[in-house]
C-alpha cells in the first residue's frame, strides 16, 4: 500500500539554500513516518513572492543542478519527493512540479497550466499534463490553481491520486477545502494537498490528505508546520468509484437550452 506526505511549511523568500535545507529535513520526517512519497507546497524553493520572482538571478535554473541536496536525501531515505519550484529556462520561467526519485534524474515534470493573477506577469503556462507511477498506482500532478479547474483533474482520469502544490491567501480556506474535496468525489481519487505556510503574505497552509469521497484523512492543524499522512487503498478506489457513477452515466451531449424570460423583476 502506498502512504503519501504532504508537508506544510513555511519557505524564506529568496533563500533557496535554507530552504533546500528545509527540504531534506521535510524528507527524512516523512521517511519515519512511514511514507513513499512527499509533495511540497508551491514555489518551496524559492517562497511565494513576487519580488524574487521578478529576479530571474534568484531563480533557480531549469537543469536541476541546484536540487542535488534533495536528491541525497531522497537517495538516503528512498522517498520520492515533489518539489515545486520556479525554474528559469532562459526564454522564460515556469512553476515546476520537480520530481525527485531514487536511482533517477530529477525532471522537471510538470509546469502549472492556469496562472494566477499576478503570476501571468512573472511566469508561462505550461501546455501538458503529466504524472507518475509508483508500483500499480498512477499519480497525476497539479500546482494550486489548476485544482479550481474541474477539467484539470477530469483530464487524468484514470489515475488514482491527485497530486496538489499550492499556496492560498488568506480568506481562501472555504474555496481551498471545496476544491480538493470536489476534485476527489468528481474523479473518485485520494487528492495530496501540500499548503504553503506564512511570509510573505501570510499564507494559510492547509495541507491534508483527502478519500475518493472527499473525507479528509489526515490534516495539518492551521498555523503550524507538520506532515500529513494516510494511505492510499486500491481497493476504497474501487468502492467508491462502483457507487459514484458520474463518468459512467454522463451525457456528454445534453442537448439545447431553454431559454425563459420574464418581465417581472
């Protein structure tokens, strides 16, 4: 069976080495918990922050050298890490799901399909998905706003963990709970939600792991850093997408709309 880990940290902005060194301790914890994979909240290597971003010197470049730490870790433990991260490819710069495994290159595996806001300013959409697979089952990656997209989970159909790198503002616990939740009842898969926590707009974490019918499972207590943890059951998958018959009984055609007016207000 395959337990998961998101973490919920707070990363220095600007300061990737120390936070790299956050890094491997994030690891080797999850590692004595039990777990075979951990997943980072959005932009860890750097910290969400729009000033660092701005500087292409203080982002870490797309060859991965600068992950060699993390790799160690993950070589040493035998976790398999998702580390997010902007990356700078010269021509212009993503926020990257990096996965590292052991007795592998790191790759920079996926790039954020729906920036936010701000971020179309500093970073490109990526024009892929992508996932991987641990033993049988298929992980399907995705970084904080791609998650408010019914389609972006719909479009992995057939993976059975849906992998989350994000970082909310405050005020957005209604929104970020609705989301996962519904993205894991929508698809029937366990989703892995990593919340990036504090500085430098007070960032409100949230990380958790939730069940194909959108329960969570484990989550970290808001305003602390922590790990959460659960396993992830082929046979709940099953269960539940045997009763959930969305995909089976969806007309994918629903025909014209009525359309009715009225004159009262």
């Amino acid at each position: 069976m395959l337990r998961v880990a998101a973490v919920q940290a707070e990363a220095t902005p600007g300061q990737v080495v120390r936070n790299l060194t956050a890094a491997v301790g994030w690891i080797e914890r999850a590692a004595g918990r039990g777990a075979d994979l951990v997943v980072f909240p959005e932009a860890f290597t750097t910290g969400y922050d729009e000033e660092v971003f701005a500087d292409p010197a203080r982002v870490p470049a797309a060859d991965l050298a600068w992950a060699t730490p993390v790799q160690a870790a993950v070589e040493a433990t035998g976790v398999i890490a998702v580390l997010n991260s902007p990356l700078d490819h010269g021509t212009h710069r993503t926020l990257s799901s990096v996965v590292l495994r052991p007795g592998e290159r790191a790759v920079a595996a996926y790039a954020k399909q729906h920036l936010y806001a701000s971020e179309r300013a500093f970073f490109t959409p990526g024009d892929g998905g992508a996932s991987l697979s641990i033993g049988e089952q298929e992980l399907a990656l995705s970084v904080c706003y791609d998650a408010n997209f019914p389609e972006h989970a719909a479009a992995a159909r057939g993976a059975d963990v849906y992998l989350n790198s994000g970082a909310y503002f405050p005020g957005g616990e209604h929104r970020r709970d609705l989301h996962y939740a519904a993205r894991a009842l929508d698809n029937g898969v366990y989703v892995v939600f990593a919340g990036l926590l504090g500085a430098p707009y007070g960032f409100i974490g949230g990380s958790a792991v939730l069940d194909p019918e959108g329960r969570v499972l484990d989550r970290v207590a808001p305003g602390t850093e922590g790990l959460a943890v659960a396993d992830v059951d082929p046979d709940r998958i099953a269960e539940v997408r045997a009763a959930q018959r969305m995909w089976a009984d969806r007309r994918v055609s629903l025909g014209h709309r009525t359309h009715l007016t009225s004159t009262r207000p």
